[in-house]
C-alpha cells in the first residue's frame, strides 16, 4: 500500500511529461494576425466606396479573430480558422468570396459579427 | 339483429369514414423513423420516433433550400395525442400519403414556396429585394391570427442586428439573417416570449467553443402549438437551461444571456417563425422605448 503510493507522484510527474508535448502540437501562426489584416485592407481598397475607417477596423478583425482562435479548446482548431479567415480575406471578387464563405458558415457568419462589432468600436457607438 | 342497429352501425361507420378522409394522413415502411423538433437537422433535435406502419397526420410541408422534403406531422399514437410534444418533423422520404385531400398538390407546393425568404425574392419578381421578409409577413400572420403583443420582449436590451439580409461591409457577402440579436449582460434571465412546451434545449456550451452546437451555442427552441415558434441562441451556461419537454408560460425565465457558440459578445440571438419560416421578431414583439 505505501509502494503504492510512493509511486504516485511520479506517474503524476510522467502524465504531465507526456501532456505537454501534444498540446504544444498545434501552433497558430503569430504573423497571421499581420496577413490577416493587410489582406483586409488591400481588399478594402478594391472596392468602391473606400471605407473611411478602413485600416482600424482591419486591425480591429485581425486582433479578434487572433483572440477568438486563442480560445478555442483545441489550438489546431484556432490555427485552422485564422487560416480560413485569411483565405476569405484574399478573395477579391463577391462572388468568389460568396462561395467560399459557403466552405464553413459558422465562421463566416461569425466574422460578420466581428466586423459589425469592429465597426461600432471604430465608430465609437 | 334488429334493422335499427344496423342502420346505426352504417352510420357510424359513414361518419368515421368522412371524417377520417378529411385528415392528410400518411405512412411509412421504414422502422424507427426519427421524429425532429424542426425541419432539416441543423437546429433540430431527435424528439422520438415513428414505428413501421405507423398512421400519422401530416400537418404541413417544407422544401429546404437543399430539396429535402420535410413533413410536420401529429402523432396519433396515444390518447393523448392532442398534446405539444406529439408534433414534430419527419423527412418526408420515408413517408408515403395514404389520405389526402383532393387539393393536396397545390397546398403542398403554396407551403413550399412560402417558407423561404429567398425563394421569395426570386419567385415573386414584382417584390423588392430584400424586403419580402417583411412584405409577406402580415399576410402569413393575419392568414395566423397572430396579432402583435401577443409575444412579449424574452431580454430588454439594444438591439445590436435586426432580421433581414446582412451585407459584409468589405467583402460585399450578403446573408439572411434570421433573428434579432438583443445585447445583454451575462448572466441576465431570458424570458420565454410566448407559452408552449420546450421542444429543443441543448447546453454544454461554454464560451470560446464556436462550434459547439453549430455555432448556436447553447440555445433553446420553444414550440407555441399555433405554429409559431420561438428560438434562443448562445445561451450562458452558468444558469440552468430548462429542458426538452417543460411547458412554459409566458414570461417564464427558461435560460441566461451569454456568450456561447459563434458568438462577439453576450447578446441573446432571438428568432420567431411561423410554419417554419423566419419572420422578423419585430413584428410580433411589442414596441418599446430602450
């Protein structure tokens, strides 16, 4: 019984030897937040009207986003989304980031609350 | 046996035979069909189950936008079949008519129109873009009886998104949406907006997680019996989420405001449909001064 527990703190020591390096797996990209937002800005400056508040309210969805996929439960699943951002970013055309906002609903729909709630921080309402 | 008794029993059975024909009925060969408490499976959850050969009356029908053809059915399987929570959506894959009525073609397919606001826009072309959410809806809720008051506010708060059409204001990618978002803080009761019986409650959401439960979060949908239902989105979960099968009076607390799902902020995303199509909440909700 006492061997028993004499061995406890050591499969507690292992466990945590053998935890740390999976969760260190997945790594979300520290520059996307950069990508992300100067994809916004250049695809902002392509359409017509340019908006006023343009480069603020990029900064404004990149850092959220880049928040947003620092909370995920799992970092592999955060890295993914601000790589999705990015890619529906980079399209130019409507129509092309229409269908590709079709890939995965959840986070479109979810950027255009980050993109709203940006807006009104930018706007000061 | 007597002539008069024979007449009764002729009777009778012509009495049960004519009101039996009156009701669209319908049928399925499959075991353990799934019974769903809305059409399609994205908000939906399993409620029960139809057996082999069992008779239900088909209520109404929808087309999703994919095609599926989704049927409201009442369960006729107890006694107490009348009740709320014997109604939900079958695909209608597995079900084949065994009694309609004679006009059953042309209501099905007025039904289906109906229930999208998109296919609206596109059928109608005298309607303005956009606007046709609003535009039908008085016909749909007088056509109802729905009269506005007859919900009440689940949450005071700014609303942050109204219903209709949301247009990225960079990219340009525009999107239906289907509720209104009334910001609150975290932890404030949501009220349940009309009486019914809860027909979905999922938790198990907490904040940070924009997948969990499709991006809804923990949310819950309450069924009016009328036809009419209410939905709730992101909900907190550090207040209990009432569960499937509660009925509810009006101005019940059934959950809290948070922030679960894709969800910015705590805000409650509110949604009412009638028939299984959007309308905007505004039109049914009391006005108010915020």
């Amino acid at each position: 019984m006492s061997l028993e527990i004499l061995k406890m703190p050591f499969v507690i020591l292992l466990s945590f030897f053998i935890l740390i390096p999976q969760s260190s797996e997945a790594e979300i990209d520290t520059e996307i937040q950069v990508k992300i937002k100067d994809e916004c800005i250049n695809v902002g400056h392509s359409r017509k009207p340019i908006m006023k508040e343009l480069e603020l309210v990029c900064a404004c969805v990149a850092r959220s986003h880049f928040d947003s996929a620092l909370k995920e439960p799992l970092e592999s699943q955060g890295a993914s989304d601000l790589v999705w951002v990015l890619k529906y970013y980079e399209k130019r055309d409507s129509k092309e980031a229409s269908d590709f906002s079709k890939t995965n609903l959840i986070l479109f729909e979810y950027d255009l609350d980050v993109v709203q709630s940006c807006l009104e921080e930018v706007r000061g309402k | 046996m007597p002539k008069s008794w024979i007449a009764t029993l002729m009777l009778l059975f012509n009495v049960l035979v004519v009101f039996g024909a009156q009701a669209h009925t319908a049928k399925t060969n499959h075991a353990d069909v799934n019974l769903w408490s809305a059409p399609g499976r994205e908000y939906s959850e399993r409620i029960g189950k139809i057996e082999k050969n069992e008779e239900v009356e088909v209520l109404s029908t929808r087309v999703l936008k994919s095609g599926q053809r989704w049927l409201k059915i009442r369960v006729r399987r107890s006694p107490g079949w009348r009740h709320h929570g014997y109604t939900g959506w079958v695909d209608a894959k597995f079900f084949r008519s065994i009694n309609s009525p004679s006009n059953e073609d042309a209501s099905t397919e007025a039904v289906s129109q109906s229930s999208c606001v998109e296919c609206l826009n596109q059928q109608t072309p005298g309607l303005k873009k956009y606007s046709s959410a609003a535009g039908t809806f008085s016909q749909l809720a007088n056509s109802k009886g729905i009269q506005s008051g007859e919900f009440i506010w689940p949450v005071t708060g700014v609303i942050k998104s109204g219903f209709g059409m949301r247009r990225h204001p960079i990219l340009g990618v525009t999107k239906l949406h289907d509720g209104t978002d009334i910001a609150g803080n975290k932890g404030k009761a949501v009220h349940a907006s009309k009486s019914g019986i809860i027909i979905s409650s999922r938790g198990g959401c907490q904040t940070g997680y924009k997948r969990c439960n499709g991006g809804s979060g923990n949310m819950l949908i309450i069924d009016h019996g009328d036809g009419t239902q209410t939905k709730y989105l992101h909900l907190s979960s550090s207040c209990p989420i009432t569960r499937v099968g509660t009925r509810v009076d009006q101005g019940d607390t059934v959950a809290c405001v948070g922030s679960t799902g894709a969800s910015t902020g705590p805000h409650l995303h509110f949604s009412v449909s009638i028939d299984g199509k959007y309308i905007n909440p505004l039109k049914v909700l009391p006005r108010r001064n915020i």
